[in-house]
C-alpha cells in the first residue's frame, strides 16, 4: 500500500514501480502499449537520472551511498534491465509527468535493493527527494525524448546510407541500359536506367544531413531549468554539471539552452525533426511510386524493370504478383506525413510557459523514426537488390519513340523536329528513318548525335555537330 496526494492505493507487490505509475496506469489508456516500447526512451530517462544523481552528489546535495546506488540503478537500466516497469502509455496527460514519475520510482526501488532495503523504503531513498532532486518533469522528460529522438535519429541515418548504397550498386548495373525519360508521363528524351537509379542514391543520401541538422538542435538542453527554467529548487552550477556528466554518459555533445525558460517552452526542434521526417518520407514514398510504375505490367504496363517477387499476390489470380515492399514503404511514409501534422498541431498548442502536448509529439516522432527505419531497411534488403532491367523492351520503346526527334531539334530545327515527330507518330516508323529520307540530316550524322552516351550527356558532342 501506498499513498500520495490523492489517497492510499495497492501496488503489485513485484513491481518495481509504485502509486503515481499505478495512477497514471488507470488514467491513460490510450495507444493499449507503454513506453517501454520505445527502449531509446528508457535509456535516456535512465541517462538524465544518472546525469542528475552525479551532479547532485558532486554538489554535496546527495550523500554519495544513495548516489551511488541511484546510479547504479540507472547503469542497470540503461543496460537494458527493468525496462518492462515502465508501463504508463506514452499518450499521457500532464507534459509527461507520469513518464516522470515512471522512472524515479523504478529507480529508487531498484536502488534501496541495491543498499540492501525491501522496495518501498522511501524512508531511506525517496522517489521525488533524491530521485528526483534539482528537477523537474519540464525538463527531465523533454531532455529525455531529445536523446531518445537523437540516438533513433544515428540509426535512421545508418539505415538511409545502406539503401543509398543498394540504390547506387544498382544504378553501376544499370549504367549501359538506355531508355526513355518522361515528363508528365509522356515520353522526353533518353536517359540510362543507371541514370535514374543514381538519382534516387542521391535523394536518399543527401538528407542524412538534414538529420544531422534536426540532431544538433535536439542536444540543446533545458536540463536544470526545473519548472518554467527559472532554476527554482536547483542548485546554481547544477544546470551544467549536469550537462555535462550527461554528455558523458550518452556520449552525445549536449548542451545547456543559452535560455532555460525559452528552452522549456519551445518545441520549435520538435517542429524542424518532424519536417525532416516529412521530407524523407516524400522522398521514400516518391521513389516507390516510381519502382511501381516502372514494374507495373508484366505485359499489360511500363515493364520496364522486374521487382523481386517475395510472396503471392493474389488469392484469386493465380501467377499474379504484386509490389509489396514498395507499397509497405509508400504506407510508412503516409504515416510519417500524418504524424507531421499531430506533432505540428500538438506544438502550435502549447501555451504559455509549458508544452503540455509533448507526450503525442514524442510518440509521433518516436514511431516515424522507428518506421522509417524498418521501411529503409526492408527496401534495402527485400526489394532493390533483386530489381532486374527488361533491357531488350526499354532499348524498344527508345527506338520507337517520337521523343527521339528532341535530340535533332538543335540540327534541324524545331519546326522540321515537330513534322518529323508528327509523320512518325501517324505512321509508326522510326525518327532516324524518317530523318534519312528526307534529306534532313545523313545516315553518319544520325549515328553521331543518337549514340546513346550523346543522348543521355555522358560525353559531349563533336564540335562539327554543334550548333553555333
């Protein structure tokens, strides 16, 4: 049995956790799942405790047995023990209070068993006075999500490289196969399908920097700012030992805000990660419409490439397979784009000197990272590696296609290039053919200019073919 401001109430016996968890168990559910789900979570909370149990001990505010078995069970967890304790559901009301309250009381009862006392002794190690010492809710939590969204953040970086790589192994394969670009779905000029391979290696890679951007602003901390950061119960050089042993623990270079009131209020790093996720989702999802549209047939589409078949299609059209991986993938980042606007919303909402939103904008990026991940990764390994080229249908629809006449325009003119264009798409013969009959350009000098490393601008014209 415990008791807080509400009353007396029965906890499990085996829990590790105590009433405020309880409480916060029964108000809030929400998703059906808890925080532990998020294991980046836990640990950072398990940093900050540990950050705040070093500083409070230096400063000579917590004597150094309590301390050092507050942080021993901090260590405990940030190795990955007791994360099942954590059981409040991440949508909470209360800015995260009871995420909070989650984490004091699994530490201080892990802690009294490290000094050899039965949990509940908060006689001895209190959750709020010693766990919880110099702090606040306001600004363990938000530190707390900072380094989870950061270390998911590496390995979302990590995962984009790799499918990058996949992307880029795939465009060397495809180096020589020439077919036909298209705007608006219609036919342009000839390109490489190694060309448009290279294309999605370097949208996916180049936002790796944009995470390492949305990164540096998240290790700015408000870590000492307490209730509203006006420092209020906390010691004066708390705020940055804290920091700093912090930044010691994690092993990522935080910071303490340059204003800890500012700091506790805005959510503006919130804001600029949930665009970078937005953006790499667009990218994602863009890259797959184009690997369906590019596979769509077999006979009766683009046929272009072959994706990997990975599993039946249909339950009712035997033979039929359909672009799984990429459709999974074009789904994650539906959800990512949504999720965007909950954490937009849930920032816009925030009044005065405290977020109380910043529960949902947690779960949202928490799980965008996650999936987006896993997205990358099974499109990495399940999908891109196993494309194939139809070569002999692509080098087909080059030959045939009027938008081979662009690449005469300059010699002949745009006026003859838009008769020629127009006699080939009512006859269906070929543009070099026409070309050659009418006088236009000769048979060497077409070759020239519809050599395909011309075509696609891998190597220059010949002066004599370049128009002044």
């Amino acid at each position: 049995m415990e008791h807080d401001l509400v009353g007396d109430k029965e906890v499990p016996a085996d829990a590790y956790y105590g009433v405020h968890t309880v409480r916060a168990v029964e108000n809030f559910a929400i998703t059906g799942s808890a925080i532990a789900q998020f294991p980046d979570l836990i640990t950072s909370l398990a940093a900050v405790k540990q950050a705040a149990a070093r500083a409070n001990r230096d400063l000579g505010l917590l004597p150094p047995d309590i301390a050092g078995a507050i942080i021993g069970a901090c260590e405990e967890i940030g190795s990955g023990r007791l994360h099942e304790q954590f059981v409040v559901d991440p949508v909470q009301g209360g800015a995260g209070t009871s995420t909070n309250m989650n984490a004091n009381e699994v530490i201080a009862n892990r802690a009294l068993e490290i000094l050899g006392h039965p949990r509940g002794r908060y006689d001895v190690i209190h959750p709020l006075d010693h766990v919880n010492l110099g702090q606040s809710t306001n600004d363990v939590y938000p530190t707390a999500v900072r380094l989870a969204l950061v270390a998911s953040l590496r390995r979302l970086g990590a995962s984009l490289r790799a499918l990058a790589t996949a992307f880029t192994a795939k465009a060397t394969e495809f180096d020589d196969v020439l077919k036909m670009g298209r705007t608006q779905l219609q036919d342009a000029v000839p390109m490489t399908l190694g060309q448009e391979f290279t294309t999605y290696a370097v949208m996916i890679d180049e936002d790796r920097g944009r995470l390492d951007e949305a990164a540096a602003l998240l290790l700015e901390s408000n870590l000492g700012g307490t209730a509203i950061g006006t420092r209020i119960n906390g010691h004066p050089r708390y705020a940055e030992l804290a920091c700093r042993h912090l930044a010691d623990i994690s092993g990522e270079p935080v910071r303490p805000a340059g204003d800890f009131i500012e700091a506790t209020q805005d959510c503006g790093a919130f804001v600029q990660l949930s665009g970078v996720l937005k953006r790499v989702a667009v990218k994602l999802s863009k890259t797959c419409n184009d690997l369906r549209l590019m596979s769509s047939g077999p006979t009766a589409g683009f046929g272009e490439i072959n994706l990997p078949p990975v599993q039946a299609g249909s339950s009712i059209m035997p033979g039929k397979v359909n672009p799984v991986i990429p459709e999974v993938v074009n789904q994650v980042a539906f959800e990512v784009i949504g999720n965007d606007l909950t954490v937009t919303m849930a920032a816009e909402a925030g009044q005065l000197q405290l977020n109380a939103f910043e529960p949902v904008i947690a779960y949202s990026l928490l799980r965008s990272l996650t999936h987006l991940r896993a997205a990358c990764d099974t499109l990495a390994t399940r999908c891109v590696p196993g494309i194939t080229a139809n070569r002999e249908h692509l080098h087909d629809t080059v030959h045939r296609s009027i938008g081979l006449v662009t690449a005469l325009a300059p010699h002949i003119g745009y006026a003859a290039s838009t008769t020629l264009a127009r006699r080939a798409l009512a006859t269906g013969r070929g543009i070099k053919e026409l070309a050659t009959e009418a006088g236009l350009l000769t048979t060497e000098q077409l070759d020239t200019i519809l050599r395909p490393e011309n075509l696609t601008g891998r190597t220059p014209l010949p002066e004599a073919l370049v128009m002044p």
